[in-house]
C-alpha cells in the first residue's frame, strides 16, 4: 500500500512507498459524535448523531536503508523525521492479487503525530493521521 501526503506545505510526502515500506499494524478507528439525553418521564434513553465523523489512521513503516547507507547517515535521515508531519489530503493506494488498484482519500487530514526509532540501518516510522471522512474521491 501507498501512502501519501499533499499539502501546500511540504507538497507531496511519501509516507509509506509500498512493497517492502508497506504499512504494518495499520489501524483504523471511525467515530461520530454522539448526544446522549435522559428525557423527563422517556423509558430509554435517546441518542442523537450529530454527525462529525472523526477517522484516526496509525501505521508503522520499516525503512531498511540500503547498504552503501552507513548507521551515522541513518541517524540523520532519523532526525529528519519532524518533517513528516503536516496537513492536506492523505492519499491511500492499494491493489489485489488480479492486478486490480483501489484508492481511498482522506481529506484535510493531518498527520498529527510521528515517531522514529533507530536501529543500525534500520528506521521504523510510526504514524498518527487525524481526519473526517475516507471517500473513493477527493473534495
């Protein structure tokens, strides 16, 4: 899978490059606002959904730094990593085993939270996306 971000302030960012930087332990949490209401006298309890679809999308990627890469370049590609946040549209692309492609946006989201750990050529990258909705096109 591809991930990407397109805002205006870093233009378009790859977060996850697909095939071996595919994300793992994606996740995917969906919520709406809710108003619960005891009415005087009702027998239950009334709910109302005032909309507000909240998604949060968090992934990690590993990013196996070639050979010719020393671990002193992968500790300043890490420092580098601040960088990956930022706002805009989230652009996800997959595909099956038929050679068949799906993509999914997720519009005005921000990439609210990144972390990186170190480990000799090896840097894992952990993503926090807040959002609205994810649709089959972009707005």
């Amino acid at each position: 899978m591809l991930v990407t971000l397109t805002s205006k302030s870093v233009g378009i960012f790859i977060l996850a490059a697909g095939g071996r930087r595919s994300p793992r332990n994606l996740r995917i949490n969906s919520s709406r606002a809710v108003q619960e209401a005891e009415l005087l006298r009702a027998p239950y309890l009334a709910i109302f959904d005032r909309g507000n679809q909240r998604n949060e999308v968090t992934f990690d990627v590993l990013d196996n730094l070639s050979t010719p890469f020393s671990t002193g370049q992968a500790e300043a590609i890490l420092l580098l990593a601040q960088n990956r946040c930022g706002k805009g549209l989230v652009t996800f692309t997959g595909a099956d085993n038929a050679g068949g492609a799906f993509i999914r946006y997720m519009n005005n989201a921000v990439v609210q939270q990144t972390s990186a750990q170190h480990s000799g050529i090896m840097i894992t990258y952990s993503y926090r996306i807040l959002g609205g909705s994810i649709s089959a096109k972009p707005t």
